[in-house]
C-alpha cells in the first residue's frame, strides 16, 4: 500500500525503549512526510514524543489486560490507513487488528504473524534495541538517513521543572546532578546505595554540585537507603537544597523540566539514563547483569562495568555476591563524574 493518508506508529511501553524508538519515529516522519502521522502510547509516556517536531497528534492509550477493548476503540476512531508496530508484544497487534486498521505492520514475533499484514522474522537476539527498530522500517522500505534526533523541550516542561526544584529550595541557575539510583525489573540492577550516597557527599563536598535524586515511587526504598547512609557521613537531606530527594515526586513532564537542565546525570541502566542522554546531558551509566551492548545510552557517554564472567546474566536477583556491581568503586564513579563535568568534549547525541 503506498498511497496512505493516515499512519499509526505504535511505540513501546517503557520510558527507556520509548526513547531508544525516538530516531525510527522521527525516521517515520521524514519518510511520511505530507501524511498525518500519529503516535500512539501509555498515556504517562505520552509527553516523551510530543518532544519530536511535526507530530499530528500523540494518542494516550490505557494500557494494561482491561483497556484492550478501550484502546482498539480510540485507535479505530483514527481511521488509519497503517499502524507500524515498534513493540513485540502480542497485544499491541491484537489492539491494531480490533481497530480495523487495514495494514499491521511489524516484527512476526510471538505467534501474532497471523494478526499481521506484513509480519517481517523478527531479529536473532543481540545488538542495540534502537537497532531493531531501525531495521523493521529498513525493512518496510523505510529510510533511516540518520541516527541523530531533534528534542524540543518546551518552556512549560522546564517551568514544571524549576518550580519543583525551588519548592525544595534549590535556586535558580544551581549547577545540579542529578542521580536516578533505582532500575526497574529487580535490585539486580542497581549499584549500592552506600555508594551512591559517598558518590553525593563528594560532589557537594567537592564539587560543589546540588545532587537531586529521581526515579519512580517503587524507587523510594533505595531512596531511603541512601538517605540513611548520608545521614551516617554527617551529611543528610539539607534545609539549603544542597542534596534534594524528589523520588515519586516527578512524572514525566516534570522529570524532563529536571533532566533538561541538570550538569550531568549518574544512573544506573534506567529510562532516566536514556532521557538525559537523549536532552545531550552527559551520563555517567553503570551496568551490572543488563547488557550494555543492547540498552547504552545514546551518544558519547561514560559506561562503567565491572569485568565477571557471569555478567550480563539479565537476572532481576543477584544468586551469589553481585560482584558486577560491587567491582565498580565509589572512586570509579566519581573520577568519571568529575571528568564529564569539567569535559569540554561535546556530547553528541545518536543511536
């Protein structure tokens, strides 16, 4: 089908993923370029592309086992001509196929090929996930010319952004780090909280940073874990916003306000990594058991890994000593820290 009016990109459901898809959505809308392109995600996702220039419109979907009838609703009253499908999952092609879209295009993968009007052999595993995605539109005679894409973060983002900072005291135009300790999908993910706090006490100490702590309300616990630690170096949560805890505090719009104007960010494998290096923020990531050669952060950034032969294992629970994460030193994080902060290299940002 080549003369379609109406297309539906289907994008991924987490923020990190929903990320690493922005070059192929912006790919999307190069290639189609007079057409009226949609984006369709998890309503809490929806303000992560709606920072890509020239959407037509972004269609907040529910979600979740209950809202297929919901979402096959909303996207029929699209009328699309195509739905491109970024996610693997079974139910995105359910969703498109109770929509009555007429062309479901995407990877053939979990037994949904039948639901599928072009249903194209998924990938062997391996490689970056921004890579699959880059390869379905490939493959779907779709250019990707490049791997670069442009973000607009709006005045209101960074308005959500600095009133949320100051309402903990932080003042405008304060050189800040911001820190994202958690990861979803298990602890295994996530480097010491100690450490984090030692990684803090350093950068205020010396550094002379604000560190603003961010990540998911299931994220409060590591939260607190280092809140504790601080408060054993003498250097708790402080009443001159020089250390700020806004876990649980942020959603997106208010996470990209942060992000966007945030020195540098220190995270482990988390969608706040891929955010920040998508704003050109430099990253300081650190991997454990996840695998860096499928979920880097996008650009030229600082990737820390500790060399065990189990690792990447992929596994939510470390079984033994989680030596992956324990290798990595509280001097390893904050050398490179320091270095990206006083680093006159631009980072560049691609995929």
């Amino acid at each position: 089908m080549t003369d379609a009016t109406r297309v539906l990109i289907v994008a991924p459901n987490w923020l990190g993923d929903i990320v690493m898809a922005l070059p192929s959505v912006a790919a999307v809308r190069r290639h189609y370029a007079v057409e009226h392109l949609s984006v369709a995600l998890p309503r809490a996702m929806a303000p992560v592309v709606r920072m890509i220039p020239g959407l037509d419109a972004v269609v907040p979907l529910e979600g979740g086992h209950g809202g297929i009838a919901t979402d096959a609703a909303t996207l029929a009253a699209g009328r699309y001509d195509i739905a491109i499908l970024f996610p693997n999952s079974f139910r995105s092609a359910w969703v498109t196929h109770r929509a009555s879209i007429v062309e479901r295009w995407g990877y053939g993968a979990g037994f949904r090929g039948w639901l599928l009007t072009r249903a194209i052999k998924r990938l062997p595993r391996g490689g970056h996930h921004s890579e699959s995605y880059r390869t379905l539109l490939r493959k779907l005679n779709i250019s990707v010319e490049s791997d670069a894409v442009t973000l607009v973060v709006t005045d209101a983002q960074r308005a959500r952004g600095a009133a949320l900072l100051e309402r903990y005291k932080v003042t405008s135009g304060a050189s800040i780090v911001v820190i994202a300790p958690g990861a979803a999908h298990g602890h295994a993910k996530q480097w010491l909280p100690v450490r984090f706090a030692e990684v803090t006490r350093r950068s205020v100490m010396e550094l002379g940073r604000t560190v603003v702590f961010v990540g998911s309300p299931d994220d409060r616990p590591v939260g607190r874990a280092i809140e504790s630690a601080l408060t054993q170096f003498g250097h708790g949560l402080s009443d001159d916003g020089r250390v700020v805890n806004l876990i649980g505090h942020t959603d997106i719009p208010t996470l990209i306000g942060v992000l966007a104007g945030c020195d540098a960010c220190v995270s482990n494998d988390t969608g706040a990594m891929h955010l920040a290096a998508a704003l050109a923020r430099p990253v300081v990531a650190v991997f454990g058991p996840s695998d860096e050669r499928a979920t880097a952060p996008a650009g030229r950034h600082t990737l820390l890994t500790h060399p065990v032969r189990c690792r990447p294992c992929l596994l939510r629970d470390c079984p033994i000593d989680h030596r992956c994460m324990t290798g990595i030193s509280t001097d390893d994080v904050f050398d490179a820290l320091a270095r990206c902060l006083t680093s006159d290299e631009p980072k560049a940002v691609s995929w």
